[in-house]
C-alpha cells in the first residue's frame, strides 16, 4: 500500500510540476524579441521551476547536517524562483480568466444582437404589403415594357395621352410590386441567417454570465466581482505553485524504502550496531550479506499494517557524515578501545580529507553516540569499547603533534600511577595483618580456653 500511494504522489506531483514549468516556459517566451532570445528566457524560466522542486530537498539536507550557509543558499535560490514562478503563474491565470470571461461576454453580448437584428427584421418584413412573388411581377414588367406605349412614352418619362397614363400607372405598380418582392426576399435571407447562427451557438455559454464562477461567489460573500475574480486567480496560482514545489518532497518523504508505513524509521539497536560479525568481520550496519545480518541478532518486530514486501536485504544508507564516517574510517575490535578524544580527531582528518565541513565536539559525540555508543571511563578518561579507527587514518593520526603530547602524557600518568598502586596495596596488607593479629590476641578479663588458637596463629 505504501508503495502504491508513494507512486500515485509521485506522478501527481509530477504533473503539477510539468504544468508549472509549461507555464513558465510560455512565460518566460513571452519576454523575447526575437526567436533565440524567446528560447533562452524559457528554457531558463522551465529550468528555475524545476529547480524550485529540489531547493526543498537541498534545504532539509543541509539542516540536518548542520550545514548553515548551504541551508541559507538552497532558502534564497527557493525564495527568488518561487517568486518568479509566482508572478509567471498569476499572469498565466489571469490572461486566461480574462481571456475566456472576454470569450463568453463576446459570444454572449453576439447572440442578444442576432436576435434583435432578427427581430427589427421580422418588424420590418410585416410592414411590407401583399405582393407576388418577385418573379411573377418581373415577368409581367417585361410584357409592359414589350408593348409600343413604352416606346411612345419615352419609357414612362413624356406622358402626353391618357392611353399613357394609363399604362405608366400600371407599370408603376407592377414596380412597386416588385420592389416590395425583393425586400421581402432580403428581410428573408437575412432572418434565415441570423436563426442559423443562433441555431449553431450554445446556449450554456451564450446565456451563462461571462464569468458564472465569480459571479456566484460573489453572490454568496458580497463582495464585488473585481475581487473575487483576483481571489480566484491568486487560488490558482498558488495551487499550482505550492503543489509543484513541495509535491515532490512529500510525496518521497513518505515513500521511503527504509520506513514503515505506521511510524518512523526502524531504529536499529545498539547490540546490532556493536556486535561483530566473527565469520567475515564485516559490520552488522553496512553489511548486504545474510551472514552478517543473523550474527547481529533477530531483526526487529515489524509494526501492524507493515506491507514493504522486502524479498531481501536491502543497503542502509548513511543519512549524515557521522554515519559515513563510521562506515569508511572505524573498525570494529572485540578487545580494543579509542579515546573520545582521539575519535574526534580521527573524524576530523577524514572530514578534510573528504573536503566536509566537521561538527565541533559536542555534536560529534551526540551524533555518533546515536549509532548505540556510550562512552565509559577509563582511568580518568572516556573511551568507546569495541571499535577503533582503520590502520591507515591511525598511522596518519599518530604523525600530528597534538597526538603524540597526549599519548606522552598519558604514559607519565600511568608512570607515575604505578608506585601509588604498589605503596596502596602495602599498606592494605599491612592493615590486614594487624586487624587479624587484633583477632588472636584475648581479652585482659577472659582466660585463653582456646589454645589451639593461638598454635594456629
């Protein structure tokens, strides 16, 4: 089950991710004048998204290893492409919000004035009289202008005889037929047209409002659209901007391989962490064999619910430079021991060698102490039992001077400490003479009935 919701967070962030640095992309284009230049602000504007989704990964590492000023730089790299991501996915929401919301006003505010041209034309189509069809009354035009009148009257223009009054007022209104025919045909193509538009528009969109969202919203809150609709686009950008910037750090915080699915990490016991394995020498802790894992004891009872479906043995990683340095610089040693002192410094050379930053003491101790070791005193001085530095970092110890002081020293203790021991162990003996001598002498009022006793003295 872990393992399945691990997966789906993982492609859900991915894809907020994808959309984010699209955004960008298109965002960073947009500032280009020519074509390389679009180019190059995008692919740049992509790269700083993704880099937004790692900066959380590098912080966290760097807290917990102490690392200040690494923490401080992943912080700011963090904080200045958020930033820019922000401001590329506000834009890219606002645009499309006023794009669409434009989109459905215009479609809208198209559809009210088809439908009032149709009706001025319906208006006007009644106002039209009775007529033919314009085809029968242009015919009839034709048969008027075939007769002789029509020549005679200079067609309709010099009207001198009744003959030809008569037939120019026929003609006049067989014209004025025809007009009132093409009118009515072009009032008729006109609404037939508007009513195929309309037919065609939809009519969730043209009678909705140009942006029903907002408009409910602000129904509801009372507040004016204006700012319910920056609300709305503030929302969006901040979705995708958190979800694709701390996505991918969730989702692999909890789809960890090393982890139970009801609680933290398994901790590891100091007897797994101490103990030897005599067949191979190898380290109970970093060891991938089945022999070194069965030599440091039974592993440690999985919690209800625990579905990893481990078929084997699986690498621990080191999580910090104290555990990396156990694993490459410290040998285990069944009858041997190391000063703390010397430990530290031994972590020191390593960490310089390896071009890391060292803990101070304090924090050294408290991080190694955390891999199942106590430290116990010694004649006057604190020791790790049953480890010691590898021969290679310890011959380069024994070259500093510090170290050769401190193993002089102690030797002139141990020196000096013998002479105490043996002057303290003679005057015990002497103390135990005299209280058994105390023993076997009698009392001055009580007569010795026990001669044996003082024979056996």
């Amino acid at each position: 089950m872990r393992h399945i919701l691990g997966v789906l967070g993982v492609i859900a962030a991915s894809i907020l991710l994808g959309v984010s640095a699209l955004m960008n992309y298109r965002f960073g284009m947009s500032l280009g004048k020519t074509p390389t230049d679009q180019q190059i602000y995008g692919m740049a504007s992509a790269a700083a998204d993704c880099f937004k989704a790692l900066a959380p990964f590098f912080f966290f590492a760097a807290i917990r290893n102490r690392v200040w000023s690494q923490a401080i730089a992943a912080a700011l790299v963090w904080v200045v492409v958020t930033g820019y991501a922000m401001t590329s996915a506000l834009g890219h929401a606002a645009l499309n919000r006023l794009t669409t919301s434009g989109e459905r006003a215009a479609a809208s505010a198209s559809y009210k004035d088809l439908r009032a041209d149709s009706e001025r034309a319906e208006k006007e189509l009644k106002w039209i009289p009775a007529h033919r069809p314009a085809e029968t009354v242009a015919a009839e035009l034709n048969v008027l202008k075939a007769q002789r009148l029509w020549l005679l009257t200079n067609e309709c223009a010099d009207i001198t005889t009744r003959w030809g009054r008569e037939f120019c007022q026929q003609y006049y209104k067989l014209s004025a037929e025809y007009a009132s025919a093409q009118g009515a045909q072009k009032l008729e193509a006109r609404i037939a047209q508007n009513g195929s538009k309309i037919a065609g528009a939809n009519g969730a969109t043209v009678m909705a409002e140009a942006d029903p969202q907002a408009s409910v919203l602000a129904r509801f809150t009372g507040l004016p659209l204006e700012t319910v609709q920056a609300s709305l686009t503030l929302f969006v950008a901040l979705l995708i901007e958190i979800g694709s910037g701390f996505g991918m750090y969730v989702a692999f915080a909890y789809w960890r391989p090393h982890q139970s699915l009801h609680g933290g990490s398994r901790p590891l016991s100091a007897a797994r962490i101490a103990a030897p394995v005599e067949s191979r020498g190898e380290d109970a802790i970093w060891s991938s064999s089945a022999t070194a894992a069965e030599a440091s004891g039974p592993p440690p009872a999985r919690p209800f619910g625990d579905n990893d479906n481990r078929t084997g043995p699986k690498w621990i990683m080191p999580e910090n430079d104290v555990e990396l340095f156990y694993k490459q610089a410290v040998e285990l040693a069944v009858d041997g021991s190391i000063v703390s002192q010397d430990l530290y410094d031994g972590y020191k050379l390593w960490a310089k060698g390896k071009e890391k930053r060292p803990l101070n003491h304090a924090r050294f101790s408290e991080s190694f102490e955390k891999l199942g070791y106590k430290t116990v005193q010694i004649a006057g001085r604190q020791r790790y039992i049953g480890i010691t530095l590898t021969p290679g970092l310890q011959a380069e110890l024994e070259k500093k001077a510090s170290f050769r002081r401190r193993k002089a020293q102690q030797t002139q203790e141990a020196a000096a400490e013998q002479p105490r021991r043996a002057v303290d162990a003679a005057a015990g003996a002497a103390e135990r003479l005299k209280a058994a001598a105390d023993e076997m002498r009698p009392a001055p009022d009580q007569p010795e009935t026990t001669p044996g006793r003082a024979r056996a003295a």
